[in-house]
C-alpha cells in the first residue's frame, strides 16, 4: 500500500509529547506551511516542587533518580484539536476485525493511534522488559512481511523514528490488555478539510499575556497528578537553586539528557517567533533574535557540559563540589538572560498591541 501518508516524516524539532509529536508530523505532510506550528503556541517552563506531599514515601526518591524535578517544557496544544479531526473504535475481542479496521482507515488517508504494549515491540527500550502502554502511531503497513509501518520513539526517548512493529506484537499487545479486562482503543486522524493550509496570525496581545505569565511565575496545582510545580521564571530560579542537589542524585541519564535537549529547542522556536514578527509587523527584532540565539547556544553548552558530567560520574562516581560550579554558574547567567530577553519582547507586544 503506498498512498500520500506513506511519505510523513518524523517531527523532531522540538519535543511535545509521544502523540502531538505525530499530529504536527501528520499537519506537516498535509502542507509545509505547518513547519513553524509550535511558534503559535504558548509554551511555560515548569518544574516539581520538591518539598510537597506524596502519595507514599518511595515517590520522592524516583522522582529525583529519573531527573523528574528538572524543569520541563509544557506547550498549548489546543490548536491541534481545532486542526485535526479524531474518531474513537473500540473492541471487545481480537475476534472483532481490529487489524481490518486498521487497514480500512489507512486506505482512506487517515493515520491510527493504537494503544500498545511496548513491552511486545520486536525491539526498543521496554521491549521484552517492561510493560508500557503507549499511543502507537501508524501510518501505513507491509502486507508482505506482515508488519505495520509507525512513527515511535521507543529506540531514543524523545526522538521520533520510523519503526516497523509486525501484526504478531499487536495481537500480543491486545490478548495481554482484554485479559486485564481493558478494551481495544484505535484512534483514527485526519486533517480537518477547512487545515489544509495553515493561514494563523501570530496575535501579539495573546503572546504578551504568555510572556506576563511566564515572568510573574508563581505554582500552579495539576489535579491529574495532584502536584505543584513552580512555573516560569519560578521554575528555572528554584532549578538553579536545587541543581547542585539534583544532579548529584540523577541515576537514571537520559530523562535529563532529553529536558536538557528541549531547552536548546524552545529557544530555536523563540528565534523563529522574532523573525515572523519582524516579517509581519515590519519591526526590527535584531537585539531579540540575538538575546534567543545566546540562550540557544548557553543551553547548548550546559547540555553538552552536563553530559560530560554524566559520563564522569559513570566511570568515577562521587563528583565534587567544584564539578558542579561551573554549570552552576552557567545556569545563573541563562536565567538571568531568560528573564532579560523575555522582558524585551513583551514590550515590543506591549508596543504594538493588536
């Protein structure tokens, strides 16, 4: 089967999460005007509390083994919904024909998200290890080697690659998750017929309240997980006081290696916002594109040298103090220069209003 969803690429720009990673990917082979999407969308740095309650006292100390009080990046991603229509299927039984719905919805160029245990992968991070439930993406199949085509991110955390996962793992996947009395759950997408090019304005009194919200800071409660997190500036001024700490009790590498990562992307995507300002409010952006640039390549450099660190620390555990100090420092100077150059652009948006 070949068909104008068999030529999507992954989208790695920048991380959202396993399934908006994939609708972008999805707007994006509909028509390459969706290639700045993100730009259009609000974005927060957000970070744990680390002094709250759990709900047991095993919690704390995961959290700070993967690297989970590292601030993460949390983007608006309502505007995918208004872009991309979804319908649900859902099975009672592998009797049910679910592998010919799966076909039916790709021959009419539509992509599926099928909830699969990664744990019965061929290959990748869970497989044969660790039972994980995940938003499988497809986008086409291989009739002859009996296999669906998807886009995943079970090789690298937080990189999207292709990935070929035959029919045997989702039978697999589906006789593990009935037998846990859960139903079979196929989601199937498509590009809104009226999302066929992307026309948006980027509004700067909508990017001006963004802006406010991420200097102000303060903690916001999430009921789904029923934390706090410090958000904005908040959030990178607590991680710089609590870096020393967290980075000396990471266990587990690669969580960090990622938010680390989306750091360096968030301000590749502020870049982009100042040049469609510039370009659609005839307005000089220099000293802005310049403030995001720095950011971009300080990020850089505190990924690179944290990875050092890491590496270190595997072959000689115990850092010292001074091994933490330049990093640290380089963290105070980015924060600084993150309130700095946030604080000029919201008063260009200030400056032109509508």
């Amino acid at each position: 089967m070949t068909n104008n969803c068999e030529k999507i690429r992954p989208y790695n720009d920048m991380w959202l999460d396993c399934v908006s990673n994939n609708l972008v990917a999805m707007l994006i082979n509909e028509n390459e005007s969706y290639a700045d999407l993100s730009c259009y969308m609000d974005s927060m740095y957000l970070k744990k509390v680390y002094q709250q309650s759990y709900s047991s006292e095993d919690i704390q100390g995961e959290l700070l083994a993967e690297g989970l009080y590292y601030p993460k990046i949390e983007y608006s991603l309502e505007l995918l919904g208004e872009l991309i229509d979804t319908r649900e299927e859902e099975f009672d039984s592998l009797d049910d024909d679910v592998h010919g719905c799966i076909k039916s919805a790709l021959g009419e160029d539509c992509f599926v998200f099928v909830s699969v245990d990664r744990y019965f992968y061929p290959s990748g991070l869970n497989a044969n290890k660790s039972h994980l439930y995940h938003p499988t993406f497809i986008y086409g199949y291989d009739y002859e080697n009996q296999c669906y085509k998807a886009l995943e991110d079970c090789m690298v955390m937080g990189r999207i690659d292709y990935f070929r996962i035959p029919y045997g793992s989702i039978d697999a996947s589906c006789k593990f998750l009935l037998n846990e009395g859960k139903k079979i759950r196929l989601g199937i997408c498509k590009v809104k017929d009226t999302a066929k090019e992307f026309t948006q304005r980027l509004q700067l009194p909508k990017l001006a309240e963004s802006l406010e919200r991420h200097l102000a800071g303060g903690q916001v409660y999430n009921k789904e997980y029923d934390l706090f997190y410090d958000s904005g500036m908040d959030a990178l001024l607590t991680y710089t006081k609590e870096f020393n700490y967290l980075f000396s009790n990471l266990k587990v590498g690669h969580l960090f290696s990622n938010r680390a990562l989306s750091y360096c992307q968030v301000h590749m995507r502020n870049q982009k916002i100042a040049q469609i300002i510039q370009e659609s409010y005839c307005l000089d952006m220099a000293q802005i594109k310049h403030g995001y640039s720095a950011l971009y390549e300080m990020w850089r450099l505190f990924k690179n040298k944290s990875y050092y660190l890491l590496e270190k620390q595997k072959k000689a555990p115990g850092l010292k103090h001074s091994d933490y100090l330049e990093l640290n420092s380089l963290l105070m100077e980015i924060t600084e220069r993150e309130r700095d150059t946030a604080d000029l652009l919201l008063q260009v948006c200030r400056s032109v209003g509508g």
